[in-house]
C-alpha cells in the first residue's frame, strides 16, 4: 500500500465520490464531499466534458487511492485478473477485496485502510493461527482472522469498535462481537462493493 501523502478530503472531492480515507469522518455530515460535492480549487463547479480515456484513467486512479496501491502494484493486480478464469474485472476487484489490509478494514478493527495496515506490518494480525505481517496477503474462504497484542493495544482496538459499530460488514465476513476476531465465509462479490467503480472502464484503459 501506498502512504496517502494528498489531502484525503480533496481526492474524494476530486473523484466525486466517498474513498473512506479519513474513518469516522466519512459517515458524518463534517465530510468535505456531503459539504462541497464538486471538485475542489477555484475552477471546481465548472462542468467539463471529460474524454473517454479521461473517464477510464480516472476510474483506474478512483481504485488505486480507494486500496492504497502503486501504480507496478495495480498493473500486477490487473495482469493477475486478466489470467485468471471470469470476468477480469469482477475477479479485479474480488482480490483487491480479498486484501489483509481490506478485510481488517471490513471487519471495523481500523478506521481507515492505511491504519489497518499499520495494524497488520506491526505483527498484530494472525490468519488461522499463522501470524501475517504482509498487508497485501491474499484470504481465501474459511480463513479465520485475529487481531493480537498487549492489554492497552486490544483496549483501544475494542473501544475502536465500538466507535464503528454502525458500520455494514460485507455479508462475505463474519465478526466475532465477543472477540477480536473474523471468519471470510465466502469471497467476495461484485455486489459487495459499497463504492462506484466502473471495473469496465479500467479494463478498458488495459486493453488499449
């Protein structure tokens, strides 16, 4: 994952949609894109004509902020998908989804996608008993996910919770309420996505 060194409200803003970088800012009324829902700089409420290609790049850039990706790692995501058996953007955005990072994101143990890879990179992360500290790890169905670590760690990870209780977990998880822990019943669809993306765009921009 990529650190996010741009002001997080503004790709939103840029991007006209909600890329849950900022955690609990995102659900409430203070977020930048419920407030400004245009562009932002001087020239932001003007309407432009975009061009085919401009909509295709800026779905493929939409994606990369929404995971934290680089541009080598993107392009291996995809080249990835585009082997793989089914649609290629359908299994793009099962694998995105299927992320260490992600999923603990999913499970509401982070506010944000970047905090929950500092989560798993500082070794507080175990999938089915195995300790994982590489975010961009691949889950697949039946795998179990804890979070671990020092009293005041799981203390602030609990109160964390219970701050994000009001977010949707993806019918594709399973939380443990008593424990910090996860189950990935099945991989995910594209129908459980809670953000527009355009996949067909950006396996359009690829097969140019």
């Amino acid at each position: 994952m990529a650190r996010q060194r741009d002001a997080k409200c503004k790709l939103c803003r840029a991007y006209g949609d909600k890329l849950f970088l900022k955690g609990t800012k995102c659900n409430t009324d203070k977020c930048p894109v419920v407030k400004r829902p245009f562009p932002p700089g001087q020239h932001g409420k003007i309407r432009r004509k975009e061009s085919n290609y401009g909509m295709q790049l800026r779905e493929k850039q939409k994606a990369k902020r929404i995971y934290g990706l680089l541009e080598r790692q993107f392009n291996k995501y995809f080249k990835e998908a585009e082997r793989s058996k089914g649609v290629t953007g359908h299994v793009l955005l099962e694998m995105l989804e299927r992320r260490l990072d992600n999923v603990i994101f999913r499970l509401g143990f982070a506010y944000s996608r970047s905090q929950a890879r500092q989560i798993v990179r500082h070794n507080h992360v175990s999938v089915s008993g195995k300790k994982v500290n590489i975010p961009s790890y691949l889950l697949n169905a039946g795998d179990t996910i804890e979070v671990r670590g020092r009293e005041d760690f799981l203390k602030r990870i609990t109160e964390m919770r219970k701050e994000l209780k009001d977010r949707l977990i993806p019918g594709w998880l399973e939380a443990d309420k008593d424990g910090l822990k996860g189950t990935l019943k099945a991989l995910p669809g594209r129908e459980d996505l809670d953000f527009s993306i355009q996949e067909q765009l950006i396996v359009e921009l690829y097969s140019k």
